[in-house]
C-alpha cells in the first residue's frame, strides 16, 4: 500500500506531530515560569522576615 495514495502525506504527518510537540514545549515553558514566579514571590518574603528580624534593636 502506498502512503502517498491514501490522501495523507509524511509530511502532513510529521507537521502535525511537531505541532503537538511545539505546543507541549509552551505549555512547559509557561509552567516554568509559574514555578518561578511562585519561588520568588517566596524568597521575597523570606528576604522580608530576614530584614525585619535582624533589624530590631536587641530585646
């Protein structure tokens, strides 16, 4: 049987598989930057309770 009678060529198909991977790669990425967002977000308030407690005079 050939491919190319069936109305579908490799092509067609290896474009519409890199497709998915591009979109998968998006999706990663943008999780990544909520992760990193998030760890910021924590380690400025981290920063914040650091500055806040070794800034006050002595008990």
């Amino acid at each position: 049987m050939n491919i190319s009678s069936s109305g579908v060529s490799l092509f067609s198909v290896y474009a519409q598989i890199m497709f998915v991977v591009y979109g998968l790669f998006i999706l990663l990425g943008l999780y990544c930057l909520y992760l990193l967002i998030k760890c910021l977000i924590r380690g400025i308030k981290a920063l914040d309770i650091y500055i806040e407690k070794n800034t006050r005079g002595p008990l």
